[in-house]
C-alpha cells in the first residue's frame, strides 16, 4: 500500500487491531453499525481567525464547515468562535479565554479537540494567531490551557504557527502545527487538507480501520501540502510538525512510514504518533460500542505493547513473550466483552406501505 503521492510507502498495511483480536471481536458479532457506548463527548472547539485579505475567508468557512460536519458525525459537542458578527462587548480573545475556562471546569469532560483557522505573525520575538480585535500569543494560550483537564488535540493550521508546539506540549496532548518555524509566515495550506481528512476521507485512512485518526489526518494533509508545491513548482514554506509525547519537539511527516515513526524528534526521545493515532474524532462502528473506560484502557495497553516492541531486542525472545502476552490477551478480553446490540429499530410503516427493514 502506498500513500497518495507520498514517499513512504506501507511495507504492509498496519491494522489498529491485530489480527487474532479482529477474529475474537468477529466472534463476538461486532459487524452491525452503534451508537456511542456510555462516556463523556468529545468537544471541538473551532477558532476562525481574520481573514486579512477577502480570498481568505472562504476558504476559512469551508474549514470550519468541515469540521462542523465532522463533529455532527462523531456526535461530538461543537461550536465556533470568530464566525459570529463582531460587538463591542466581547472579544474573540476574551471569548476563547472564557469558554476554555467553562470547559476545564467541567466533570467528567471528553477529549477537547481545539481548531484554530487563520493567519499567524511572528515579529521575531513572539508568534501569534490573528484573531478580529487582539491577537494571543502561544504562551498566552498555554497558560489558558494549563492544568486542563484530559485528553487535548491543539492544532494550529496557521502560518507561523511552529513554536505553538514548545508552548502546548504536555501529557496526554496532541499539538499539531502548519509549520516547523515561526518564520514561515506565508498562507498555510495545510488546514484545508486536514479538514477534509478528519471526516473520515478514505484516502486518508492509513491502517484501513474505516476511521481516520488525527496522525492520519495529519499525514494525509502534510502529503497534500507537498503535492500542491509540487504541482506548481514553487518551494514550499510550510512544514508541519506533529509532537504528542510532552516534550516539546515534534515530528515532521517525513519521520512517518505508514503510521509508525521510524525518525525521533530528539535523541533519547520517545516516538512521536502512537498517541495521536487513537485520537479519532469520528469512530468506526466498533469503536463506539466501547465503553470510555474501556477504549482508554486498551488505548494504554497498545501503547505498552509498542513499548515491549521496541525493547524486543534488548529484552530477548522469551522475556518479551512473558510480558507482551497477557496485555494482547487483556485487550482480547475487552473485545469479547462488546456485543451486537442487534438490528436497528425501524420506524412504523405508513398507511398502505409494508414495513422497511434496515440491514444491520
């Protein structure tokens, strides 16, 4: 399998689940569509930044579009802030820093999916992102976003967005950026891209899991990138950078074969990717019969088998055996545990008409 246009072929395709777990939860029947199990929503939250010039703000609301359609589809809770009519009251800042303090302080919240679509500056001291009225700066919006609660995707589709990456990174956090620098300050394609993957695109889809999770939207919006500066022959000026292992250095799509890193963002350093591939905005069928309890437990799980992967040298065949074993035989066991919820509920057949019934 190889990426659209892409320099990094799939030497086999990489599947979310391994095989034997894919049998298990066949068994299980696990081929009818569901909804979400029980657990919080995820949110997204969609910052549409000053358009500066007026061939800009279409392609903003497209964007935006997009990821509203997205977060319909996921089931996820969505709103946007920049797209409504200006007023002296309240500005977008001020409204970005207030809804993020509404949301850290909810219980029980889901993963917050944070979009921002615009323009960025960079006057050599401090990056930016445009917003109509005051601009923030990455360090202003790290502290808003400190301590907060959960599971964060940032991602900054912005020109001279690249040192958002140092200022957002932390635990449990994906922080995506446009470009590797603040000094790339031309227009960014790359959000346009991403958020024509994040629905579920299906050249997008990597691993074939009918689902697109955010590295493959990141993947699939930087191989798009690529190809536009191609196409045209010009020399790109923007880079993008992925970083979601909290230490502050992120991982250029080059560094990705498939959905596995093969290229550390620093020495010593963890690989960047494992983390934001099960971060999905829009789940495939199986994945929303799974309890939140139960996707992050298995989420973990895959991470520690990774881990063991990596270490299979060092450890030796039969250590590694010992270890790896019981976690894939734990993952197997919350698979069984997931049930065909049956045949979907068809609606009373009107007047005269037989009864349709929906295929499962």
């Amino acid at each position: 399998m190889v990426f659209p246009h892409s320099r990094f072929p799939l030497r086999s395709p990489v599947r979310r689940i391994p095989p034997i777990l894919l049998a298990l939860a066949a068994l299980s029947g696990l081929s009818a569509p569901g909804l979400w199990a029980a657990g919080p929503e995820p949110r997204v939250l969609v910052v549409i930044g000053a358009e500066g010039a007026e061939e800009y703000l279409p392609r903003f609301q497209k964007a935006a579009s997009l990821w509203k359609d997205a977060a319909l589809a996921a089931g996820a809770t969505h709103e946007t802030i920049g797209m409504e009519p200006a007023t002296g009251d309240e500005t977008d800042r001020e409204r970005l820093e207030k809804r993020l303090g509404e949301l850290a302080a909810e219980e029980k919240a889901g993963p917050l999916w944070l979009v921002l679509i615009g323009h960025g500056t960079f006057d050599g001291r401090a990056a930016k992102f445009n917003l109509r009225g005051p601009d923030f700066t990455d360090a202003e919006l790290a502290g808003w976003l400190r301590g907060f609660p959960g599971r964060v995707a940032a991602i900054n589709t912005a020109s001279a967005s690249g040192t958002f990456v140092k200022a957002l990174s932390g635990p449990d956090r994906v922080v995506v950026t446009a470009t590797k620098s603040p000094a790339e300050v031309n227009y960014a394609r790359f959000g346009e891209f991403f958020a024509e993957a994040i629905h579920g695109k299906a050249e997008a889809d990597l691993d074939n899991d009918d689902q697109v999770s955010l590295l493959e939207a990141y993947l699939f919006a930087a191989d798009r990138v690529r190809g536009f500066y191609e196409k045209e022959g010009r020399l790109a000026t923007e880079h993008a950078q992925l970083d979601d292992t909290g230490d502050g250095f992120g991982t250029r799509p080059e560094g990705f074969e498939g959905v596995l890193a093969w290229e550390l963002a620093r020495e010593g350093a963890e690989p960047d990717g494992e983390l934001a591939h099960q971060f999905i905005l829009v789940p495939n069928a199986f994945e929303r019969r799974l309890t939140a309890a139960q996707r992050e437990r298995r989420d973990t799980l895959e991470r520690e088998v990774k881990a063991l992967n990596r270490r299979r040298a060092e450890l030796g065949d039969d250590a590694y055996y010992d270890q790896v074993e019981p976690l894939l035989v734990e993952i197997a066991k919350i698979y069984d545990t997931v049930k065909d919820p049956g045949p979907a509920p068809t609606a009373p057949p009107a007047e005269g008409k037989p009864a349709e019934t929906k295929t499962p």
